[in-house]
C-alpha cells in the first residue's frame, strides 16, 4: 500500500497530535512530520499547527457548542482535522472556501465523520465570529493550571492582560553589536527604550541586511534585559551558566567580556559556538553540569539563566501551555535552587550574580530569590534601576528586580531576573 501523500494541512493534523497526544514540543515535531514539503508548505502547515494550539481552548469550545453530543476519545484524528479548519477560517487569512474543501477532503472518504466535518466547518463559516464573540475568549485559550497560577500571583485584571496578549504572535526582535539608531534605520526597525531592535514585517533572516556580517541576532527584547544587569563587563571574567543557544553570551562577548559559555548539552553548546562564528564573538565553551562546575578562577559575574517553565514565552511558543504542569514546574524549583547554590559558591566578594528565567511563575522568580536570600546571608539584593530598563519602570517589581509581562511594552516575553552581590565568602 502506498504512503499517504503529505500536504500542508495533514501535516498540520498531525503536529496537533504530536504536541497534543505525544507531548512532542512543536520545534521537535517539525522535521519529521513535515519531511518532502517545499519550504512554502513547511511554513504553511507550521503557520495552521501554531494557530490552531494558539486559540486552542475557543476552538474546542466551539465545537463543543456545535455538537449535539461529544466526540469519541478514539476520533482524535478527526477531531484535530476540525482544530485546523476552524483555525483557518476564523483565525487566518485562508479563503473560507478553500479552508472548507481542503479541510474536509483529509477525512477518509469511507469515514462517518466526513459530513460531520463538512457540516461544522460551514457553519463555522457562516457563525463562528458571532459564536466565539459571546465566549470569554483570553480565559478558554488559558490552561486552568496557568490562569489559577498568575491570577493568585498577578490577580485577575493582569492575569485577563498577560492572556490576551499571547493572542498576538510575537514580532521580531533583534539585538545588534552597536550602533543601534543605525541598524534600526537600516533594517526597517523601531528602537525600543531598552535597546532592542523590533521588526514587525516578517522576512527571511538570511537575507536580511548585516545577517553575513553577523551584525545582530535574534532576542526577544525581554531576554535582552538580564546581561545588561551586570552593567559595563568590558575587559571583566564572565561565567555564562546554561548559556545555549547564545543570545546572552554574544551580549556579554560584545560588550567585551572575557565570557565562559557553560552548558551540560554538547548539541546545544555547538549551536552556541556556531552562533558565535557567525557574530564573530570570540567565547570559551565548556561541557559541563552548572550545579557542579568549579571555575579555575573566580569571575567577576555570573549570569544564570536556569532551566525553567518557559510559561514567559506563550507568545512564540504556544504549545509549552500544553505541554507543561504544575508538576513540572515544582520539579523545576528544586533544580533551580541547587543551580543558584552552586554559582553563589563561584563567586568572591564584591561579584555579581544575575538570575533569570523566563517563566511567568513566581516560584521559579520572586520565590526562589526569597529563599535563596534566606539560605544565603553572603549575598544581597541589588535593586534594579528604571534608567537600565530604558526608563521602563513597569519591568520592575516592588522588590526592585526585573519583571517583564507579555503585555509589556507592545508584547515582549515574561522574563523574571534579579541581582544579587557577593559580600563576604561562603554560606553561614
């Protein structure tokens, strides 16, 4: 029997049921499920899977208010193939009709859902809008487990922001080596109050003007925010803990840095080294475990952005909301804490120690910097100034570290950082 042929929109059903069934995140699911499409189908059929998890929870509350009774558990397939046709209708610029034939037409022709497909997509068409209007739209797209979480911590008017604003597809960021008025004007950009670069017409990066060069790289205007916490590092001993991809690492190696790069994945720290030799960044890179990592000399900084939730970056990736839990994210604290033990230990007195995550989840930020401060009387907090955060004082919290929220700033990530300051040796 011969292999099914693929095209956009099965490809797109099945990244549904790789993220949604086999927790697979959606970046690792891509290149096997979308193996022999061309590059203009690729991004087609990754565009329908991100749109579809995106606006997940209103899509299902739709077809649960078209259906006279509930799908069975065994026709997930189907069901997934109604996910990408409601999401093209409603939430894409697709031709109804086309998203209507096209859609239908990946139902078996022997399939008892077929008309059941065909119905439900036509009368999306014609009432959708007006359907989903009626429904608490930020709320339906939002796990219960995420909106409990920051409606606790952020209370619900911020909670009701943060989710609405992970409607929106994040634009491009960029942080270059310098110069930055330039490269705005040259690359078509608006320099935000923070230094990054944001581009909101979408182009290939490689034929973007100074990409040879290795001019600039891609950065989330959030992510920006914690090296530039350890302030002018010029010339100073920089330890990188957890650095892959490299974002961070080429910030410091720019700015003149002697950095270590530390990474317990050998994949992922090649991909640093490769996004270095692109920038022409000259970094030291180590395999290594951060919680057990002993530097041959002690730094002047250390920069820890911790293995974490990743719930600060909905915007880019919608599917961590399905495939994170609270579980996960109480695993992850436990992590974190022995992760800042070790690298408060590489530091001699007067260094600094910047923390971040980009997770939206106070355990993983304002809590683990709490107890940490409790454990740790060698280290201090180092408030965070409004003139390092471009003069942007709602990045920061009560407790004067960096908190950035989706809603920020047009739609950035949700990134927690705080800095600390070494001030005498050990932990009492």
């Amino acid at each position: 029997m011969n292999a099914p042929s693929i095209n956009p929109r099965n490809a797109a059903a099945r990244l549904l049921g790789r993220v949604l069934q086999k927790h697979q995140p959606l970046e690792e699911a891509l290149d096997p499920v979308l193996q022999g499409l061309s590059p203009r189908d690729r991004a087609l059929a990754r565009a329908i899977a991100s749109t579809s998890i995106r606006h997940l929870g209103i899509i299902d509350q739709l077809i649960g208010k078209m259906l006279d009774r509930p799908m069975p558990e065994k026709a997930q397939d189907i069901r997934h193939i109604l996910r990408i046709g409601i999401a093209q209708i409603l939430f894409m610029e697709v031709p109804s009709h086309a998203a209507v034939h096209d859609t239908v037409s990946l139902v078996p022709e022997r399939s008892k859902h077929k008309g059941l497909v065909n119905a439900l997509l036509r009368r999306t068409d014609r009432q959708g809008q007006k359907l989903i209007a009626q429904m608490d739209i930020p709320r339906a797209n939002t796990p219960e487990w995420l909106w409990d979480a920051w409606v606790g911590h952020y209370g619900e008017e911020i909670a009701r922001e943060i989710a609405t604003a992970h409607l929106t597809e994040a634009e491009l960021d960029l942080s270059v080596k310098n110069n930055p008025e330039k490269w705005a004007a040259d690359l078509e950009a608006t320099l935000l109050p923070t230094g990054t670069l944001r581009r909101s017409t979408m182009s290939s990066l490689k034929e973007l003007q100074g990409f040879d060069t290795g001019e600039w790289w891609v950065q989330d205007a959030a992510a920006a925010l914690p090296a530039r916490l350890l302030g002018d590092v010029a010339g100073e001993l920089v330890i990188d803990l957890c650095a892959a991809p490299g974002g961070k690492t080429a910030q410091l190696a720019a700015a003149g840095a002697d950095v270590i790069a530390l990474d317990r994945s050998k994949n992922r720290l090649k991909r640093l080294e490769e996004n270095m030799a692109r920038l022409n960044l000259p970094v030291t890179t180590v395999v290594g475990d951060a919680a057990t990592f002993t530097p041959e000399k002690a730094p002047d900084a250390v920069l820890l952005d911790a293995p974490c939730s990743s719930t600060g970056t909905l915007r880019r990736h919608p599917d961590v909301a399905y495939l994170k839990s609270q579980a996960d994210v109480d695993k992850l604290t436990d992590l974190q804490s022995r992760l800042l033990d070790a690298a408060s230990q590489m530091l001699e007195p007067g260094g600094l120690l910047v923390y971040s995550v980009c997770s939206l989840q106070p355990e993983e930020g304002e809590a683990q910097i709490a107890a940490l401060l409790e454990r740790d009387p060698s280290l201090e907090r180092e408030p965070i100034q409004p003139t390092e955060t471009g003069g942007v004082s709602e990045l920061i919290n009560p407790q004067g570290d960096l908190r950035s929220l989706p809603c920020h700033l047009g739609g950035m990530d949700g990134f927690y950082a705080a800095r600390l300051r070494k001030i005498y040796t050990g932990i009492a």
